[in-house]
C-alpha cells in the first residue's frame, strides 16, 4: 500500500510541476471526473480506451476515447483502481469511432493553467 501511496504522489507532484505553464497542447474538450472504464487494445496505434463520468454531466461522459500512448494507458488503469480524479484532453477524431485523449491529468483537487 505504501507504494501506490507513494507512486500516487510523485503522480500528483509531477503533474504539479507542469500546471505553471499554459496549457502546451491543442485540445478540442475536457472531461474531468473518475475513471469508469479502461479496455486494452492490441494495437500499437490505439493501446487503450478510457471513459470517465463527466462531473460537469458532458454529452461525452461515460464514452470511450482513444488513447495513442501506452503510458497515458497505464495512468489511466492507475486513476480507475485508485478512484483518483481525472482530467481528459480530447481532440475530436472525426470519421472514428471515439476521440483522441491527447493528455491525461491525474488532480486531488483544483488546479489551473497560467495564462
């Protein structure tokens, strides 16, 4: 247990260290709220889709988004077991079947981006 505590740390910090920027990334939406859904793909372009419950009711809660990076998949299977709170940055993918999350942020409670 002390592990994940202290793996879920260096998470938040790190994710810290990066909010004094502004947001370094084009995105079309977020969705903020717990992981509720995580389905490993064998695929090297799509490892992964994730689903979180929109704490803000988006029309896109609860929907999968593709994830293109296998180390967005493991912090995403990390925030669903852990309950933690999350933040998806999406861009829209038309002609797919889901949208590309282009960034995951893991967050214990508010943070912001400088402008």
């Amino acid at each position: 247990m002390s592990i994940i505590k202290h793996f879920h740390s260096a998470v938040i910090l790190s994710l810290m260290s990066f909010s004094v920027l502004a947001v370094p990334f084009y995105y079309d939406y977020t969705i903020e709220g717990k992981v509720v859904g995580v389905v490993s793909n064998q695929s090297a372009t799509t490892p992964c889709y994730v689903a979180v419950k929109d704490i803000n009711n988006s029309s896109r809660s609860g929907y999968y988004h593709a994830m293109s990076d296998l180390n967005k998949c493991q912090t995403a299977r990390m925030a669903y077991a852990l309950g933690l709170d999350t933040k998806l940055w999406a861009k829209i993918a038309p002609g797919t079947n889901s949208n590309d999350v282009i960034a995951i942020e893991l967050h214990s409670g508010e943070v912001k981006w400088w402008n």
